[in-house]
C-alpha cells in the first residue's frame, strides 16, 4: 500500500520556460545599442558624384549670376558679357529683367572655392528679385564624353 501511495504523489513535469536569462541577454544588447547608437551618426565624408548628365536645352538664353571665391558678382544677361556688380545693383536688375520676361532661366554658377553659405545667399537675393526658380550650374568631369 505504501508503494501506491509514493506513485500517485509523483511531481508533474513543468512546461514552464525560465526566460531570466534571456531578459538579461536583452537589457545587455539595449545598452550595447544605447551606447553605440550616438557614435555612428557623428559625421561622415561624403564625396559627392560627378555626373554626366546631359545640357538642358533652353528655348531662351539664361541669365547667369556668377560669384566668385571672393563673394563678388558678375551678371551676364541674355548674349551679353559678363559685368561685376554688386548685391543692391543686381537684385534691382534681375527683378526688371524678370518682370519682363518671366519665362527667362537664371542659373547660379558658383566658383568651386567659393564658400557654400555665399552662393545660399545668392540664391536668397535672387528670390527677393522675384526669380521663381533658381538653377544651380555645373561643369562635366573632364574624363566625361
């Protein structure tokens, strides 16, 4: 009778998962990712693509706002040369070249050397010349065909 007795109090088997150890393999990768996340967005060099895109083809020939390294300007309207000139000059001038010829391109050739904040001053000059759309100027690499 006592053998009866011991079978019927046998333990059950768990089933149950013992997830301690994974919630710890959790919280050290969350502080892995906490800890290396900031480092990874610091800054990068991007070297930009030269491209080979072909000309845009005007009905119009463009009026080309030039600066230099310097910061000076240069206007060159329609066939004419270029002329330096200086802000107030330009903004006056593009906005009665604009007003009658509304259709007119204007491009912004920025010297390489020139300072990036310069030709974004440019542009916004050239806004409150009435201009609608700016297009910024390139050349092809020289490798290009």
């Amino acid at each position: 009778m006592s053998a009866t007795i011991t079978r019927r109090h046998k333990r059950k088997l768990k089933a149950d998962i013992n997830v301690v150890p994974y919630i710890d393999v959790m919280l050290v990768l969350l502080i892995i990712f906490m800890v290396t996340a900031p480092l990874l967005s610091l800054g990068v060099d991007v070297e930009l693509p030269q491209a080979k895109a072909k000309p845009i083809e005007q009905k119009k020939e463009p009026v080309v706002v030039t600066v230099t390294a310097e910061g000076a300007y240069s206007l060159k309207l329609e066939s004419a040369d270029p002329e330096p000139i200086d802000a107030a000059t330009l903004q006056a001038k593009l906005s009665a070249f604009v007003k009658q010829n509304p259709e007119v391109p204007v491009f912004v050739a920025g010297a390489r050397d020139a300072d990036y904040a310069t030709v974004f001053d440019t542009m916004v000059l050239l806004q409150q010349a009435g201009v609608p759309r700016v297009g910024l100027m390139g050349q092809p690499p020289d490798n290009a065909r």
